[in-house]
C-alpha cells in the first residue's frame, strides 16, 4: 500500500491549517506550529492516521463492506464522487438529506421511485406516456438522480463513512454515530477529532489537499477489493478441484 510521501503532502497543502482563534483544542496532538496565526498540521501525524485509516479502508473493502463517501463542498465533491464510483461505492456529493442513513427505508422508496420513473422513459412500447408527461418525469429524474444516484446501488446502510470536512457534514456525521457507522474523516483545526474512528489531520478546504487524501483512501479500497478478487477466484478453483 504507498502512502503520499511527505512531500507530496506538503506540495499538496495538507499542512495549512484555520486561524488560531477557529481552532478546536482537542487538534492540539496534531498541530506542528503556529505560524502568522495560522495553525501548521504536523504531517509526520497526518502521514501516520492516513496509513491507519487506509488499512482500516483495505480490510473492510476486502471483507465486502460498503464505505458511503460524503462530501458535498464544491471544491471536494466532484472529484470524491469519481474516486467513489472508481472502486464500486457509494457516495453523496450533492447535499445530504436530513435522515438519508437514520431514515433509509423512505430513501429507499425515493431511489425505487427514481427506477421506475428510469424505466417508463426508456420502455419504448410505453404509448401512454405524452410528451408533457415524459417532460415532466424527466425532470423529476433529474432531480432525484442528482441527489440520489450516488447511493441508488445500495440496499442497505454502509459499514463505514469517509467524509471531507465533519464541520460542514455534521448532519451526516451525526446519523452516523447514532447508527453506529464506522467513520473515517478529514479532519482540519477547527473541528474535534475525537468525534471520528479514524481522524485524518488535513486541510480539508484546498482541493489539491482533498485529491492527495482522496486518492491514497480509495487506492486502499482498491487493494482491499483486489485481494477479495483473487481469494474468491482461489475458491472457485479449489472447488473445481
């Protein structure tokens, strides 16, 4: 598994932390210094929590487990959402709707609604349907599609989350503790790191920042799935035997 070198995090900004008087205290172990009232993220720290995390990620990727990525900051969610559906998870880049885990089973009724609303408008022999109508449930498509493709796929609650910025996703971060979701998070100065399974010390406002993490989290995940490919295929061949 190759974690970003220290370098690449620093070139990357994972070191920029909020002004001084944004901090949260509870960040103080993961702070190297104060700089013109800027707060400097100790990167041996981040290097340390990302490795944590990432082999966390790997082994529950590896046992099958869903891992919900959420981020819906403009700066965050676009390319959170490609690394998301990069290794088959689910994810939400748009806006988190109050009880979208707490409340799953009305989820689940929007997302069958928005299939079969998928399924009327490519149903060629569907006659019935007049051009306003098709107008109009293509634009309710639309509408849930953008909010609810990310997590369409799934059937039930993630094992896990792994969210950029618990500050701006405090919604999310909340229906996961009272489900008792395992998190993995991005955590900047300003916000409390205690609140969260695996804290990861980063800028979480600089996209450059969120790519570097990103990117080493969802390449963890991949390992985690390959080695699952390869066991399963050693199964099918045994079996064969």
């Amino acid at each position: 598994m190759k974690s970003p070198t220290y370098k690449e995090l620093l070139d990357s900004g994972v070191h920029f932390g909020h002004l001084k008087r944004k901090w949260n205290p509870k960040m103080q172990p993961y702070i190297f210094m104060e700089r013109k009232g800027l707060h400097i993220i100790d990167l041996n720290k981040t290097l340390s929590s990302l490795e944590i995390a990432c082999k966390a990620a790997k082994e529950l990727a590896k046992q099958g487990k869903k891992i919900l990525f959420v981020a819906t900051k403009k700066q965050a969610k676009d390319f959170v959402a490609t690394s998301a559906r990069s290794v088959a998870m689910p994810y939400v880049t748009e806006r988190w709707l109050g009880g979208m885990m707490t409340n799953f089973s009305t989820i689940k009724k929007s997302i069958k609604k928005m299939n079969q609303i998928d399924k009327m408008l490519t149903d060629t022999t569907a006659s019935s349907i007049t051009k306003k109508e098709r107008l109009m449930l293509s634009r309710e498509k639309a509408k849930l599609e953008r909010v609810l493709g990310g997590i369409a796929g799934i059937n039930r609650i993630p094992h896990a989350m792994f969210i950029i910025d618990i500050e701006h996703e405090h919604i999310a971060l909340k229906e996961a503790h009272k489900l008792g979701v395992q998190t993995f998070a991005m955590v900047d100065t300003n916000a409390d790191p205690n609140t969260v399974d695996f804290a990861i010390p980063s800028n979480d406002d600089a996209s450059k920042a969120i790519t570097i993490i990103t990117k080493a989290f969802t390449a963890a995940i991949q390992e985690g799935l390959d080695e699952r490919r390869i066991e399963k295929d050693k199964q099918q061949q045994a079996a064969k035997v």
